[in-house]
C-alpha cells in the first residue's frame, strides 16, 4: 500500500509542476478571425504563442502588449484547445504610430452557411450608417466612399473581404486597400 500511495503522490506532484507555467506573450495590436467548430470568431493575434484569449485581459484595439501569463494545460479538447491563459501582468502596453498598418480579413458570416433563426446573429458586419460598420461586435470598420462600393458587393455576395487597415481610435480602424 506504500508503494501505491508513494507513486499517487509521485505522480500527482509531477503532473502539476508540468500543468502551469508562466509564460510571457506578444500579442499584436488587432485580432484575427478564426475558423472555430461551428462559427467563426476574432481572437488575439500572437506572435510567439497560439492563444485566442486570456482570462483577466481586457485587450484594447490598436495597443502592442508583452503579457506575463500563467498557462495550465487542460487538454487536449475535442476543439483542439490544450491551454487555458490567465493574466499575471501586463508587462508593457504601447500604442501603435499613425503610420501603422495591418492586413485582416472580414467574413461577412458568423456561420459557415446562412441560417434563417430568428435568434442567432449570424451576420457579423452592423450596418452603422453608409461608411461604417460594426465588425463582431467588437471594431467598427469605416470604409472610404471610393472602395465602398466593391467592399458592399462583396459582403453582401456573402465573400471574405481582406484588406489594408490604419487605426482611427481604439473603437474604429479605416479600410485603406482591399486585396
């Protein structure tokens, strides 16, 4: 029975100095959207590690972020996910210049076809007003009147759309080249 118990608590300490860590993470100032299982989704854009979101974070548009985080392995997931991000501190935090630009693309559908539901949101652009959108929920999008027109066509043709972006605020980013 010793023996047991010696290689319970053996076991038990080793795989919890080996489930956490802390790590330190970049993330760029934008999001990007993932194909996740069934929808897509923006989730942070890292560098160095394959993170979607972080507990505790709260990320601003437009910022570049050094993160000390603690990573706890908690799969793999039927989804794939392995980790689990909680936020230790945020190490530096530094707004992009006015001459900083970044490649996204904008999927105009949430789902992978069209759902007909009265209660699922399946189209992720809201129209704001003529120029602007409201990108999931998240960045409002403001599209120049000359490439307005091809951008329309294609989101409503229900196509990706990947361009060009420059910073406005922290709340909105201006379509500058479609691709």
């Amino acid at each position: 029975m010793k023996h047991v118990l010696f290689i319970f608590v053996f076991f038990s300490l080793n795989f919890s100095a080996h489930a956490q860590k802390i790590i330190t993470i970049t993330l760029e100032p934008f999001m990007t959207t993932e194909n996740y299982e069934h929808f897509k989704r923006l989730v942070l854009n890292s560098s160095n590690y394959q993170v979607e979101y972080i507990n505790g974070f709260d990320f601003v548009w437009g910022s570049h972020y050094v993160l000390e985080v603690e990573e706890n392995k908690i799969g793999p997931l039927s989804d794939g996910t392995e980790f689990e991000y909680d936020l230790v501190k945020v190490v530096s935090k530094k707004s992009v210049s006015d001459s900083f630009f970044f490649k996204m693309s904008i999927d105009p559908l949430r789902y992978y076809s069209v759902i007909d539901e009265p209660n699922i949101e399946n189209y992720t652009l809201n129209i704001i007003n003529d120029t602007v959108y409201k990108y999931m929920n998240e960045i409002e999008i403001e599209i120049p009147n000359e490439i307005n027109k091809s951008f329309k066509q294609q989101t409503d043709n229900l196509k990706s759309v990947r361009g060009k972006f420059k910073f406005l605020s922290k709340d909105r980013v201006r379509l500058i080249q479609l691709f």
